[in-house]
C-alpha cells in the first residue's frame, strides 16, 4: 500500500505576523515555521496505516528550500521518503494543487492525505482541489478512518454530530482535529533522519487564478469603558450594548 501527505511549510502559529513592505504577504522576518497543525493529523494517521498495513509513506512539500525543515522532521516522524517541488514563484490554492496533482499522480498513492486547511492562508482548498484533479473519491474533515480490504469507512464532522462514510480506493482525505495524537519525533528517529535524502523535483507550472491585492491587520480594539460597578449600572450597560455596540 502506498501512502502520499501533502504538507505546508506556515508560521508556527504562536508567531507575531506583521504586513511585509509590498502590503500583499506577510513579513517572514524573525517567524519561526512549523509543519501546519493539520498535516501533523495527517502524517500520523498515515504512519499508523503503514505500521498497520505494511507500505510506504511518502511526504510531498511545494516551495522553497525552507520547506526542508517540516520535510525532515516528517521523516524524523517516520516517513520513508520526502519530495520536494521546489518552487519560489507565486502560487494560489490552484496553483499550489495543480503541482501537486501532477506530482502524486506520478507517485500513484492508494491513500492520499491534507490537513483540512493551511493555518497560513485558511483557503481548505487544496486537498479536494486535487481530488477533483486526479479523478479521485474524497472524504473531508475526518476524525476517524477505518480501511480493510480496499473499503473505507471514514466518520466526518459535521455541525452537532457525526457522518459516517464509505469509499473504495484510492481515494483523497482531508485530516481534522481530533483524527489522532500526532506522535513526537524520537532521538533515533531525528538521528535517522539526518541522513534520508529529500528528493528535489522542479513543480509543474499553473498559472494563479486569483491574486492576493492587499492584506489588512484587524483594526485595533477600542479601549474598554467601565460604566460603573454595581447593579444601578446595568440599565445603562443595557443600552449601550442596543445602541452604540448593537449586540442586544
Ligand atoms: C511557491 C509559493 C509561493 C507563494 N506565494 C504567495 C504570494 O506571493 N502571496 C500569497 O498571498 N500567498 C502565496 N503563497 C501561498 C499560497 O497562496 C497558499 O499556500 C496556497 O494558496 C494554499 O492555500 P492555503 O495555504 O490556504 O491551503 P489550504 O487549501 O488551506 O491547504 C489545505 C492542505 O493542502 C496542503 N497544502 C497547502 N499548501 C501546500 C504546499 N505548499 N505544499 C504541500 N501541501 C500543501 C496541506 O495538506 C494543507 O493542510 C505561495 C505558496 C507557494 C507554495
């Protein structure tokens, strides 16, 4: 069995962004990066499928040399190979899927897995972008993944509830919160992984279809208002919550 995660290289998410010069993209200056929380799902529930199934499992990053580092703690995890397609131009969701399509189609993994979303640009496009791309069967935001014999079934979050869900293989999966506890990377592991090699292959080129124009910081909060400390204040709290907050 072949397994295939597609992870994002983001700004650990402790990080204190700020707007670069250009007003288009952020400041990468003194952002530490991290592999994005919602990968970490996916490559554990891969690395527990191989270790129930046999297989290998194959981790694919598109960008630059600095994508390296989220590949090599992947492997110290303990994935058997890394790929990256290396890039620096500008890419959007379908750009990004489109380079990864072409790329896994070339691998031809039965199980191919995202994070449900980047937590650098949220878009929770790319993952079933590709599905559509490749001609594959996708199941989104999963919390629990089942497969013997070819057959799938997978458990879906839903709005208050639970979506129980079948498919055959090969088949796309997107990775939520709660899928599994993404494991640490062992000393031995990390020692190992200093020696796999990242394979490097050039990234298909798509042209973006949309273009990012600007990006904004949220506006600053207004200072708060003490509008007194007992309960003879409550009528007029009353009423600056229905009149100038408009929340009631
Ligand atoms: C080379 C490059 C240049 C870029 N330049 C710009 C720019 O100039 N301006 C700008 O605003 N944005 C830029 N981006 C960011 C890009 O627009 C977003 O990364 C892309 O749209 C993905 O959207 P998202 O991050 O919201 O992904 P989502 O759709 O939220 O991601 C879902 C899942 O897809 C997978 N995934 C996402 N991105 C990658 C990746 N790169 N490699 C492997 N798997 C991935 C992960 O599993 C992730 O959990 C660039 C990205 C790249 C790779």
């Amino acid at each position: 069995m072949k397994y295939a995660v597609c992870i994002n290289h983001v700004p650990d998410t402790a990080a204190k962004i700020t707007v670069g010069s250009d007003g288009k993209t952020i400041d990468k200056g003194g952002v530490s990066y991290v592999i994005s929380p919602y990968d970490e799902f996916a490559i554990e529930e891969c690395l527990r499928l191989k270790e129930k199934n046999g297989g290998e499992v194959t981790v694919v990053s598109l960008g630059s040399d600095a994508h390296k580092e989220s590949l090599r703690k992947a492997l110290a995890m303990g994935v058997d190979k890394a790929v990256l397609l290396k890039d620096d131009s500008t890419r959007d969701s379908f750009s990004v899927a489109r380079a990864l399509a072409d790329c896994l189609q070339e691998i031809s993994p039965d199980v191919i897995f995202f994070g449900k979303q980047s937590v650098d640009y949220d878009d929770s496009a790319v993952g079933l972008m590709v599905a559509e791309m490749l001609g594959l069967p996708s199941i989104s935001v999963i919390v629990k993944l089942e497969i013997a014999d070819g057959k799938v079934t997978a458990e879906r979050e839903v709005e208050g509830g639970r979506e129980v869900v079948e498919t055959k293989l090969p088949a796309v999966f997107t990775a939520q919160k709660g899928l599994n506890e993404p494991r640490y990377p062992s000393l031995k592991g990390i020692m190992a992984a200093k020696s796999k090699p990242i394979e490097e292959r050039p990234a298909s080129a798509a042209p973006p279809k949309v273009e990012v124009l600007g990006m904004q910081k949220p506006p600053a909060r207004l200072a708060g208002r003490i509008v007194g400390t007992d309960a003879t204040a409550v009528p007029e709290l009353v009423r600056l919550l229905h009149e100038e907050a408009k929340v009631i």
